[in-house]
C-alpha cells in the first residue's frame, strides 16, 4: 500500500478525535459547563492549537475578574461588612463552581441583566457580585458556556467581540452612573488621587484585548466576518450574546 508523504500524521489526528468523541460519549456528556472539567488525560491528545489557546485566554479572563472583584470590594468594602464576610470570602463566593450561578439576590438574572441590577437604585444588594457575576456568565456564554475546548468545539466570533463591547459599556456605567444622591453606585479608579489609581482601567483593558483577540482568532480560523457595532457609550445597550 502506497503511503503519500503528510497522510500519516493527519489520519492520527483524525483517529484520536474520533476515539477521543466514542469515549466521552460513552463516560458523560461532551459539553465542559463552566462548572465542569475533563479530567487531564487523553483528552489533551484531541485539542487543536487553537483550542489550547481558547483555554489559556478563558483562564486568563477568570483571573483577570478575581482580581477585578476583590479590588472592587476593597474600594466597596460595605458589601462584604453587610453579609458578615471577609473579602476573600467574598471574592471565593463569585467563584464558587458549586453555585451553579444560583445567588438569590441576583433574582435568577445572569450576564448583562445582572450587570445592570449594579446600576438599579432599587437593588439593595450586593452590586459587586452582580457587576462581577453579570461580566463572568456573560464571557462564559461567548465561549458557549464551555471552559475546556477540543477538535470538535466551535466558537462564533460575533459573540466575542460582542462580549468585549459590553464590557466597554460596563465600564462606562462603572465610571459614571450614580445614584440620586449623585454618588458612584460602585467605586472604581480613582483619578484624583495622587498618584492616580488607574489599576482597573489597566485590568479592563487587558480583559478587553483578550476578548477581541479571540474573536479575531476565530474570525480568521472560521472565515465568518465579525460585523463592527458603533455605539456611543453613554447611549449605548448591551448586544446580544
């Protein structure tokens, strides 16, 4: 049997994804929830090079929202005084994978709906846990509500870049919504100060650029066209995910 040069390497690919699919199906579900991992094994052997990539950046974003919240409870300490908790204590009930995404006082709301009970003169609840659970349900439903991707996983680009322009438009409600009373619902950076406290600015940045560098990866990989939205922040709304 006649082998041609670059077959090989392709038909192993191929095999191991296809033996890779059989097991999963056989052992639970294939989709990887936000509360749910694939034990380390084999199912590395079944992940293209941009599917590591998605990894490191879904990694990357949830870091950069840990300390996105706990620098927002440290400016907005009152949230955790209320409840009897530390900050830290705080911060791991974000992050809690055994939740579920249930918080009673976010009224069942995730993703931008939670986002906007932050900046409700009605809500008298924790406003750093909805800012923060609203950003992290809403990037975990660009990434198709996944952690860990493989071969066979598909991503849509639109909803990426969608993410990072409701992430613009949170930041500018951070930075200028008030209350009645004229007062910042959230407290954030601090311009004034000498020297400037710009370290969110910096963090929102970062989670900015990790979400449009992935949706431009994935535009390029896939060939589907991202299609630009201009808003003016001060008016704008959320897009769809």
């Amino acid at each position: 049997m006649t082998v041609f040069p670059g077959i090989m390497p392709l038909l192993n690919r191929a095999f191991l994804a296809v033996l890779f699919t059989c097991m999963s199906a056989c052992a639970s579900n294939s989709t990887t929830s936000d509360n749910e991992k694939d034990s380390p094994g084999i199912s590395y052997l079944a992940k293209t090079d941009i599917d590591t990539v998605t990894d490191v950046h879904i990694q990357q974003s949830l870091d950069f929202l840990r300390a996105l919240a706990e620098k927002l409870y440290r400016r907005n300490p009152i949230y955790c005084k209320r409840t009897n908790r530390t900050i830290d204590q705080c911060v791991a009930r974000i992050f809690d994978t055994n939740r579920r995404w249930k918080y009673d006082e976010l009224q069942g709301k995730r993703g931008t709906s939670a986002i906007e009970l932050a900046f409700d003169d009605s809500y008298t609840h924790d406003r750093v846990l909805a800012f923060i659970i609203g950003l992290k349900a809403m990037i975990n439903a660009a990434y198709n509500n996944k952690t860990e991707f493989f071969v066979y996983d598909e991503l849509e680009p639109q909803k990426l870049y969608n993410s990072a322009r409701n992430i613009e438009i949170a930041v500018w409600r951070l930075s200028n919504r008030r209350n009645p009373q004229g007062e910042l619902y959230l407290l954030s950076n601090a311009p004034t100060t000498n020297p400037p406290n710009l370290s969110f600015e910096r963090l929102f940045g970062k989670l900015i650029a990790t979400q449009d560098m992935m949706a431009r990866v994935i535009e390029l990989r896939t060939g589907r066209r991202i299609k630009n939205i201009i808003q003016t922040l001060a008016g704008a709304i959320f897009l769809p995910i």
